[in-house]
C-alpha cells in the first residue's frame, strides 16, 4: 500500500490527532478522527441514506467525525492540485 500524508488539523493536541491519508494505488482516504457518539449514531440512523438501505453501522464500518478544519484537505484532493499543505 502506497500511502501518502495529505493532512493534520492545525493546533491539534499530541494525543488527539485527526489526520487525512490518500491511498495512491486506489485513491481512498484513510482518516483518523473521533468516533461518533451514541447519540450521533442515532441521528445519522434516523435521517438515513437511500430507500432499501439498512441504518445499521456493520462491525466493519464505522461513523466519524470529521472537523469542519479537515473539509480543506478533501476540496484541494478533488481540485486536483495534489499537493495538500502539510499543517
């Protein structure tokens, strides 16, 4: 696997460290962020997606919260200038 660092939110905490990976043979992004809560979950569960689609979160998938900080990363990626500051 061919990872590369797209980004770090800013000011972030040594032990607290959401961060943005892209994967260069694939083009996913691997993201470190906090867990949703329960509560969030919920509410993502009863919005839902599309008709026909379960609202379970399987034991392989998960919800994160991404900071809104973190959306720059994502936007530059698809603008496709690939060089995403290193913060």
């Amino acid at each position: 696997m061919a990872l590369r660092f797209i980004g770090i939110i800013s000011n972030t905490p040594t032990e607290e460290s959401p961060t943005i990976w892209l994967d260069e043979e694939t083009g996913d992004l691997l993201i470190q962020s906090y867990k949703a809560t329960p509560e969030e979950v919920k509410a993502c569960q009863k919005v839902g997606s599309i008709p026909g689609h379960s609202t379970d979160v399987p034991d392989h998938e998960t919800i994160i919260r991404l900071p809104a900080e973190m959306r720059k990363f994502i936007l530059q990626l698809e603008g496709g200038s690939g060089d995403a500051p290193r913060t």
